[in-house]
C-alpha cells in the first residue's frame, strides 16, 4: 500500500463525518450539556433583576461595576489557576502567593519606600519562584500536586504571620489605591486588567505550541511523552505562570482594599477554585477552559451579589458556595469520563 493511500485511510478513520453529505446537528441535549451554566447565569440575573427583593439596585450601573470590580481578583487568579489544571496538575497555593503579594508591595511601598511598580514586579517575581520551587518538586521528582501546593500554601500562610504578628499593613500610597478606585472610559481599571489578563491565557492556551502542549500532557501524559514533549519542564513552566499570575492578583487586591492583611488567602484560593471547576462544566465540558471559568466567576459573582443584596442570612452564602463546589465538581468528572471513553 502507498502513502498517500495509507494517509487517505488514516484520514477517512479521524475524520468519519467527512464522508456524510452534510454536518450533523447537537441535539438539544447537547447543547444544553454545553452552555447549560450560561442559560443558568442569565436566568439567575434575570431572577435577580426582577425579584422585588433586588430588583431596584441589582441592574443598576454602581451594582454591577461594583460587582464586576470586586471579581477582578478572582478572575486574575483563576487565569492563572486554570493553566496547571490544564496540564492535570492541582494548585493550591492560590490565595498563599497573593496574600504573600501584597505584603511584599505594602512593605516595599511604605517602609523602603518604594514606587508602586517596581514592588508589584518584585512581588510578580517573587509568586513566580514560589511557582518554580512548587512546580519542580510536583515535575521532577513526581511527587503529589496537592500535597505540595497544599504544604507550600500552610508554609507561607505561617512566614506572613510571622513577619506580621497577625497585623495589617496600612497607609499605602496613594499611587497604588489610584489605581484601584479609579476608572478607564467608565470601567474600573482592574477590570481592564483583568480582561486582558483573560485574553493573554486564552491565546497561550488555545493558539500557542505551549500551550497546545500543555493541552495534550492534560489529556495524556504518558503519550504526550512518547511523542516527544518535554513534559517535566513545561508542567513547570506551567506553575512558574499560575504564580506569577497569583501574585498580579494580590497587587490588585492590594490597590481594591488599600491594605495587606494575613487573613485573606482561603477565600480567594475557595472562590477560585470553585470558579475553575464550574468553568469545566460549560463551553468545553469535562475540560478545564479560560471562557468557561470566566462563566464559572460570573456565576458566583451574580449569586453572591443577589443574595446580599436580598439580605440573606450570613449562611445562605457558604452553603451555596459549597454546593456549587460539590455540585461542579461532580459533575466535570463525570464529563470528564463520558469524553474520554
């Protein structure tokens, strides 16, 4: 047998819908499998647009800024979260970098004094060796992603306590807090941050060799080996960005808050994950995707906001939270399963 015909076979086998006269249509089920969590979040702001509990402050434009600008911390962080979980990989240093962040921009900014950008590309670097030290370990010597994010994270969450004696830095300069309390052409700044922050992981991801790397030691690694990917070193590269990510996370926090506090890392590190999770649900089910985590943060942004704005009891907001987790999670898996049989 040729080439060109054993070529033409091996295409005819990988693309079998090519022989058909015409494209298959998804079902309806199908459809909903896969943009089931938009058609949820839409309804839930329309619910809350309507609700005479909400109705009155939900839709209007100090709301949702207020909303959107809060979930720029979270956005940023799940981009960066979102790129080890590509490559099957679980992090769980998210909120540890970006407390460790912002302590390094506070003391940076207010004891030596220095200028608001230059702290923020120290702290940036800093997350980002955190990042390597995690990621080598997890790569090189294949030792359990979550243990070792999960022992990376206690062992910052103790060295900011120590270096703070449980205190908050205060009395930011004002170049930092500008930044966060001001806006671009009627958008707060964080969120156009935020949105090309979105942008950069999408094209790595889904347009860059790297990227479509990444992809593949996700699907399989041990096959991603055999033909020759380097995995150990980009499962690497991968926590080395996530870190770096976490850490412009917390300078944003930092500009949002105009402080640096120790208690701060295990919510972020819950919404985050509870966003990436969600997001594997909806657009590429079964599949850890940058739009569909971005759904996954409006998500819980638009519930937080609702029922807040409702005055729901202090926990209506972790129950939900929580059983959006279980629920994503549950569900991705199974997806996850059904896609890979």
């Amino acid at each position: 047998m040729s080439v060109d015909e054993t070529t033409a076979r091996a295409a005819d086998k990988t693309h079998p819908t090519s022989a058909l006269p015409s494209r298959v249509r998804p079902s309806a089920s199908q459809v909903m499998q896969r943009y089931g969590l938009v058609v949820f979040l839409f309804a839930l702001s329309a619910f809350f647009s309507v609700w005479p509990e909400t109705s009155g402050t939900f839709l209007t434009s100090a709301n949702v800024r207020t909303m959107l600008a809060n979930q720029t911390v979270v956005t940023i962080a799940a981009m960066g979260a979102v790129i080890p979980f590509v490559a099957g990989q679980f992090d769980l240093t998210i909120g540890a970098v970006g407390v460790l962040a912002t302590f390094v921009v506070g003391a940076l900014t207010t004891k030596a004094e220095l200028a608001a950008g230059p702290a923020c590309l120290v702290a940036v670097l800093a997350g980002a060796l955190i990042g390597a030290g995690g990621g080598a370990v997890v790569a090189y010597l294949r030792a359990s992603s979550i243990v070792i994010t999960l022992g990376a994270a206690t062992l910052i969450g103790g060295l900011i306590l120590l270096y703070s004696k449980s205190s908050s830095i205060v009395g930011l300069p004002p170049s930092i807090i500008d930044f966060g309390s001001s806006n671009w052409l009627g958008i707060p700044r964080p969120l156009w941050l935020a949105a090309v922050v979105v942008a950069i992981v999408g094209f790595f991801l889904r347009a860059t060799v790297t990227g479509r790397r990444l992809l593949m030691i996700g699907e399989n690694p041990d096959a991603a080996a055999l033909v020759g990917i380097r995995t150990q070193r980009l499962v690497l590269v991968a926590f080395i960005v996530a870190g770096a990510l976490y850490a412009v996370a917390g300078c944003v926090s930092i500009s949002l808050t105009g402080s640096a506090s120790p208690s701060d890392g295990f919510g972020t590190t819950f919404q985050v994950l509870t966003a990436v999770f969600l997001g594997a649900t909806t657009i590429n089910p079964g599949r850890f995707n940058v739009l569909g985590t971005v759904v996954g943060v409006l998500f819980v942004a638009v519930s937080v906001n609702g029922l807040s704005l409702a005055g729901a009891s202090d926990w209506v907001q972790p129950v939900f939270t929580g059983a959006a987790v279980i629920l994503a999670v549950s569900v991705s898996t199974a997806l996850a399963r059904k896609r890979a049989s």
